[in-house]
C-alpha cells in the first residue's frame, strides 16, 4: 500500500506515540483524522503542544474508543486505521483492571468490527513487548510464547488474539504492531525515563526509583512512528504480528547512569520498594529480535539510547514542557 494522499484514522492521537505519529503521517501528505479522547475541559492532550500549523492540517474529532457507535462513524471513511488507543500504565492496571478490560479490549473490538463493515483496506493494531512477560529466551522473536504477567499485558493479549482470529475468521487487512519500550518527548510521567529525568531537573537530592534490575529494549519515539509507517506500506505484513524493537539491551541501573553522566547530575538513588510490581508479575528482560521487521521493510532504528535519551533531556529542559510533570510524586 502507498501511504501517500491516504486517509487515515489515528486513535489515541492525543497521547505519547499518537501524537508523534501524526507528523510522521504528514510527511506522506495523510489526509488525518486524529480521535482524542473526549473531556470536559476540551483538551486534545499532546496534540496541543504541536505547532499550529501541524494541527491545522489534521481533523481532530474527540469521542470514546469504548462507543462503538461513535468508532464506526469514524471508520466508516478512511483508507487506513492506526489503532493505538488503550490504558497502559501497568501498576494502575493492579487498582482498576475493568477499566483495561473495556478499553483495550472492548475498543479494539469496536475498530475491528468497524472495519470488518466497511471493509478498510489495513488496520494497524498496536500491540506492546509486555505480552510477552519475562524472557524465555533472548532475543524475543514474534514467535515468543505470551504470559499476562499484568491485567495490562492480559488485555493486550486479548486484543491481540481478536485481532489474529478477525484476520482469519474474515480476512480483515490488519498487522499486530508490537513496539518495545518506547521513549522520547511528551511521555507520560508515570514511564521510567521521563520519571528519572524530570526527578533530576528538578534539583531534588534524591532519585526515588524502583526496581533496579529490569532489563529493557528502549527505542526513540521517531524510531517507533517511523516503523509504524513502514509497516502499513507493506502488504506482504499483512496477517502478521512484527516487533519494533532494537535488539539492544539496556538495565533499568545503566539506564540510571547513563541519564546522570548526561545531566552531570550527583543525585543518590534511593530504591523506592513502594515502586516495585509484584514479584510474579515484573517482566525481567525483555529484549526484541527485529529480523521480520528490517528484512520485509527498510526500516532500522537511526537513534542509539545515548541520542534519544540527550534529545528527551533537551526537551525536558523547556520550563514550559518540564512544568506538566509531577516529579516528586509517583506516577502509576
């Protein structure tokens, strides 16, 4: 499929990755739908903190991914559907997993009952490394067993597999994208990065932190939404589940000290057991293995950990970015 001149639907466009992919969709010259998540105060999230003149080439429509009503008028005209609407916060899924329920699962089934009826050309279903818990082994193919080692992960699982079986029960054109850890400016405070950085902009003494010992694939936002855009290009992906990731593996610890020698920070790390997921529900490495990806497109991640982390830190730095984030409270 050419991307070019395509109209696409974006769900979740008001978050972290949405957000970014909308102007990764704009270099393709989409015609964008971007669905917010409707609120009172009228906030497009993220969408708000791109320039005026990117927003005034999308078409911002807020609703609720749960309304299937609502998702299927906004199917109903568009060539390509990016579905990345979901809750994601992992220890948040411990407090209130019916919400994960009905958005990850119930929302993903109102996109693809959507384009089941009006037969949309490709849907890209987002996916996360989470489902596949802890390592068995290393580096995680796409053939990798899946564990829900979290209502999270198990919602994402759900979505995943009615994904898999609308693509085999009726032949629906869709990819399970399935990005590793993903970071870059305008995540939500409540991921690991953004939380050491904005701790350490903030002059505090002490970095809170939790577990030290994770393992963990990260990749930069552009990297990511450029993948994003490379997958729905291929058609020979079609009916295929395709991890985004860049095969290196980087600590939760050496991810600590890689941000201080970078600030020049001398902040003490205060592990923070409040912090820590239940013992069987952490996930200890997760390391991606990107073959499918890189050999069926041209995509390669172009940022190693030290360049996207300096290029999040840059942004950070802007009072007017860095005053949106709590940093001495803990994010869930």
């Amino acid at each position: 499929m050419d991307l070019y001149n395509k109209s696409v639907l974006v769900t979740g466009s008001d978050g972290f990755i949405g957000s970014h992919l909308i102007e990764e969709l704009l270099k393709y010259n989409c015609k964008i739908i971007a669905f917010v998540y409707y609120n009172s105060f009228n906030s497009w999230g993220w969408l708000d903190a791109l320039p005026v003149e990117i927003v005034n080439k999308i078409d911002v429509i807020a609703g609720d991914i749960r309304d299937a009503n609502f998702v299927e008028k906004q199917v109903s005209n568009v060539d390509v559907v990016f579905h990345l609407a979901a809750l994601i916060g992992i220890p948040y899924s411990y407090h209130a997993p019916q919400s994960y329920v009905d958005t990850n699962i119930q929302g993903t089934l109102n996109i693809l009952n959507a384009a089941k009826k009006f037969n949309t050309k490709k849907i890209i279903v987002t996916s996360t490394s989470e489902v596949y818990g802890s390592a068995i082994y290393v580096p995680i193919d796409e053939k990798h067993p899946l564990q829900g080692q979290s209502p999270y992960s198990a919602t994402k699982i759900a979505a995943d597999k009615l994904s898999e079986s609308f693509y085999k029960s009726f032949d629906i054109p869709l990819v399970i994208a399935r990005p590793f850890n993903t970071y870059g400016p305008r995540q939500s405070a409540r991921a690991v990065i953004p939380n050491i950085i904005t701790q350490i902009l903030s002059g505090d003494d002490e970095l809170k932190i939790g577990n030290l010992t994770p393992i963990r694939d990260f990749n930069y936002v552009k990297d990511v939404v450029s993948a994003f855009a490379k997958i729905a290009i291929c058609d020979d992906l079609i009916g295929h589940e395709v991890n985004i990731a860049s095969g290196e593996s980087t600590s939760i610890k050496d991810l600590i000290n890689t941000i201080i020698d970078i600030t020049n920070s001398k902040v003490r790390i205060i592990e923070d057991k409040s912090r820590y997921r239940p013992d069987s529900s952490e996930v200890d490495r997760l390391i991606g293995d990107n073959k499918k990806i890189t050999s069926m497109t041209d995509w390669k991640p172009k940022y190693n950990i030290e360049n996207g982390i300096k290029e999040t830190i840059d942004w950070l730095k802007v009072p007017e970015n860095l005053k949106k984030y709590k940093s001495l409270l803990y994010n869930i």
